[in-house]
C-alpha cells in the first residue's frame, strides 16, 4: 500500500494514483524532449557542414567533368564540395539557370562581406628548397621584353597597355584528347578572336605535348594563362599546410615553371583552379592558404621573373579580407574573378582597384545546353550572346584587363571506333555568335614580337 493512501478515505486514495500517474507520464515527456532537443542540437551543426553525397548523373563527354559542377557536363561531385559553397558557385544551378532566359539586365551589386573578428594571424610560410638560383642569377632589368607584364593596375606589353580576350580550352592537355586535334582547336580559336587560352599543366600532364601547345601558340599569336593543379576530387581545407602542398604539388611547380621560365607565350601561372576552404571558414584554413598562395608565388617569381602570376580563385570566399589577403601578396600580380555572365561582383573589383592590381575574369559561364547537348530553347544561343556582350562591356567599363569563356566545345571527335563528344551545358561550340563579340572585342591586336630563343 502508498504512503499516500494510509489512513485515507478510498476517494482521495483514487485521486491520489491518478494524479501520481499523470505527474509519471509529464516527467517521461519532459525527458525525452529533452534527449530530443539535445540529439538535434549536436547533429544539425554537423550535417550543415557535411560534404555533399556524390551525384549519379553522367555522360559519356570527356571535356572537364568537375568544373563548375555541370559547367559543361556532369560528372560525380567531389566529396569536399559542401552544400554552403555549392550554393555560392555558380554552375550547378540549372534549376534557376536552365529556367532562365538571359538577359543583357545585370543584377544589383553583390553586398560586401564583413570579415569576422579574431580572424586567425597567417603562418610563417616555411622555407623550401629552390631551384631559382640558377635560373635567375644573370637576369637583369629589360630581359622581359615581349613578356606581358603589370604596371599598377594595367597589364602592359613593352611599355603598352595591354587587354586580352578568349576562352578555357581545360582539356588540350588531356591523354584522352588526341593530340592532333590541338592545331585545329588554337587555329579556330584564333580565327575566332580569341588572343588568350586558359589551359590546365597538372602534375599528370605531359610536359613535352605542353611545350608543343606553346609552340602553336606563338605561330597563332595567342598567349596562355597556365593553371598548374585543380582543387576539386583529392583536395580540401587541409591540403593548404605545407605538408600536403609540398610533396607532389611544389615538385610540380618548380619543374613546370623552370622549363617555360624563357617562354613568353606564357602570360601568367594560376596556383590552382579554384583554391577554396570547403566551408572551412572559420577553421586555419583561410590563414594556410594565404600562407601557401605566399609561399608558391614567391617560388615561381623566383624561377620565372618574367612571368605574371594569380591565385584563381572564383571570388570573395570565406570573407573580403582573406580574400584580399590574398591578392596583396606581393608576388601575386593579378587579382582573380570567375563568375556568371549575369553577375557581377563589385566586391572583388573593388578590391583589385585599392590593391592597384589588374583584374583577370578567368572563367564566365552561362548555361544554354542540356545535358544531352541540345539548345535549351530556340534562340538561347543568341539571348546567350546578348548577356556575354553587356556583361563584357561592363567589365572593360570597369577596368578588367583579361575575360575567358568556360569554355569552348570542339565537338564530335573520333578516334579509331571511339566516338567523343565535345559538349557541355556551358560550353561555346563552332558557329556560335559569341564569337562575333570576341572578334569585335577592344582588346590589344596584331602579331605578337617574341624575343627569339637560344
């Protein structure tokens, strides 16, 4: 018998268990809102930072797969992408794009991002070993004629100003892209307008096929922005501390860079295709890749004096400052912006005019395939131009010295019994008005004068 019920009427004894059970199932409840909230305070955080799943969607086109995610086709995502940074890039939205006619209206400017406070202090960069020396020793002042250079915030060729236009060809160094079609893409592009390429030497790439692109280069008058490793599929906010970047990646740079440190063809090194902290924001990484960004362009000035160089980056990420922390590093001679067509960031631009450094928009992309290569809609290849041409102007207006299309389709290529399609959604095929705008573009012309080589 309870407590509660000795010497009570029986009444009170039944409302008594009653009023004990209700307080034993409120108690129950209470506890396990309580297990509840506390599970779903400690799991949310997490999963918001979780790296994204990989997706299914492929196609048989080999043309660089990750860029952009679905910038020209699509293949399974890297597992570092998180969904914060998936959001701020500008590729995989074909939910918005797809449904979206161009227009030649811009948006309003992009809000400044105000850094946090505390922002963690830079490492030292370490120390590492050069192959500059050698190099460098007997090169004085007035060696870098036919070189492109900088002069404040101005690109230059021998004392001139100096403005370049043309597209992202990521895939001319490519085992999987025959090498007798490259003649035939840099003949197009250069018919087409384009005074500049923006192509990847990887750590895989073949260094005597690169030297041969060179070469094609300077029969066509086009120069290079060379990027020398991409970010995406085996990297993330850890690999910036100089004991990831240094065993494969330095080795690479240094070996690239000295082999074309005389060539002039060569109109900047990009450290990577579009270095980021995977929504590490908060973390070391931001310090770190300031740190290896200072580090790497100092060892490629070294090597390379001639020669311009710029980070790659997409645009202001985590924040303003780490942004412009890194393009005031003193080796770092151009500041690097890849965005929509319809989209500008003034943010960025207004970085690079305070830094007095010259604006490279290495990668502008709008979408106008679907993923089995057909036009969105009739006409979206000429709304498609419109946007390209407004948005090219603007850039000009603003002071941007270099624009390149993500990127030129060269379409159906076979070798042997295999059959490749060079197609994406973002891609610029042959025939396709942009090119119109590219020949019309006020951009510097003429046969190019290249010192001759020993």
């Amino acid at each position: 018998m309870s407590l509660f019920a000795r010497n009570r009427p029986a009444e009170e004894h039944r409302g008594d268990i009653l009023a004990n059970l209700c307080q034993f199932i409120l108690c129950r409840i209470a506890a396990w809102a309580l297990i509840i909230w506390f599970l779903l305070t400690m799991w949310l955080p997490s999963r918001a930072s979780r790296p994204l799943e990989p997706a299914d969607a492929m196609t048989a086109t080999p043309s660089r797969a990750w860029s952009y995610f679905l910038p020209s086709v699509s293949e399974p995502l890297p597992d570092t992408v998180t969904y914060t940074e998936l959001l701020v890039r500008r590729s995989f939205l074909p939910d918005v794009q797809a449904n979206r006619a161009p227009t030649a209206t811009l948006p309003a400017p992009t809000p400044t991002v105000t850094p946090p406070p505390n922002t963690p202090a830079l490492p030292t960069a370490t120390p590492l070993p050069s192959l500059a020396p050698a190099l460098s020793a007997g090169q004085e002042p007035g060696v870098c004629a036919g070189f492109v250079g900088r002069a404040g915030e101005q690109l230059v060729l021998d004392g001139q100003p100096f403005t370049f236009v043309g597209a992202n060809v990521s895939y001319l160094l490519e085992d999987y892209f025959p090498e007798e079609q490259v003649p035939a893409v840099v003949a197009y592009l250069a018919e087409s307008g384009a005074t500049a390429l923006r192509v990847w030497l990887f750590p895989q790439h073949n260094q005597d096929r690169a030297e041969r692109l060179f070469d094609l280069g300077r029969e066509y008058h086009i120069r290079f922005v060379v990027t020398l490793v991409n970010y995406y599929f085996d990297k993330g906010s850890w690999w910036f501390s100089s004991e990831h970047y240094t065993r494969e990646y330095l080795p690479h740079v240094q070996k690239a860079v000295a082999r074309f440190h005389d060539r002039p063809e060569i109109m900047m090194w990009e450290l990577m295709n579009e270095p980021n902290c995977s929504g590490d924001t908060l973390g070391t990484c931001p310090a770190h890749m300031v740190a290896w960004a200072e580090t790497v362009s100092k060892e490629i000035k070294a090597l390379a004096p001639c020669h311009l160089v710029t980070t790659g980056t997409i645009r202001i990420d985590p924040t303003e400052e780490h942004y412009r922390q890194l393009h005031a590093l003193p080796d770092i001679d151009v500041v690097s912006i890849h965005k929509a067509a319809d989209l500008w960031l003034e943010g960025e631009i207004r970085v690079a005019h305070e830094l007095d450094k010259p604006v490279l928009i290495g990668e502008i992309h709008a979408i106008a395939y679907d993923a089995g290569c057909h036009e969105l809609h009739a006409g979206v290849l000429d709304e498609r131009a419109k946007v390209i041409a407004a948005d090219m102007d603007r850039a000009w207006a603003q002071g941007v010295d270099g624009y390149l299309l993500w990127e030129y389709g060269h379409g159906r290529v076979v070798v042997g019994e295999q059959e490749s399609n060079y197609c994406g959604g973002h891609d610029y095929m042959q025939g396709d008005p942009v090119w119109g705008i590219l020949q019309a573009a006020p951009v510097t012309r003429g046969p190019a004068v290249y010192p001759d080589r020993d």
